[in-house]
C-alpha cells in the first residue's frame, strides 16, 4: 500500500478514486446526522477537504496521461493527448 503524509502531518494510505469518492460520502452522510460532537465533525471536515485535494490531484494527474490512439490514413496507430473539455 502507497503511505503518504499531508500537509498537516496525517499519515494515510493512498486510495484510489472510487475509494476516495466512496469516503467522501461516508462522510457527508456521517456530517448530515445531525448527532455529532463539533470536535468530531470538524474532524470529519478536515479529513472530506483533504481527500477533495487528493481526488483533484489524481484526476488532473490522469489527465496528463490520458491518451487517445488515433489511425492515421496509412492505418498507422500514433498517440496524441486528450485536451480535458472546457468548463
């Protein structure tokens, strides 16, 4: 498993994307309970922003690499990046 420390010096493991999502929405459901202490849900918070950056860092990372195989007219194959759409 890949371990990586953050900003603030909490040591997690590297998730993957879905792994992440799936996090995120355990903490929102955890968040909208309305039984939480405040300590407990800032903590939550925190953790919800942290993998936010992570997410973001993965998918423009996966951007970067993202390549598209195209067939020339000769039926040759060549690789060209993949522009993300425009928001």
């Amino acid at each position: 498993m890949d371990w990586k420390r953050s900003a603030r010096g909490v040591v997690s493991k590297r998730l993957s994307l879905g792994n992440t999502l799936d996090r995120l929405e355990q903490i929102v459901q955890s968040l909208e309970r309305e039984e939480l202490e405040l300590e407990e849900a800032l903590r939550l918070f925190d953790e919800g922003m942290e993998l936010i950056r992570a997410a973001e860092r993965q998918i423009s990372e996966s951007e970067g690499r993202l390549k598209q195989v195209l067939v020339d007219r000769r039926g040759r194959q060549r690789h060209v990046d993949v522009e993300p759409p425009e928001q």
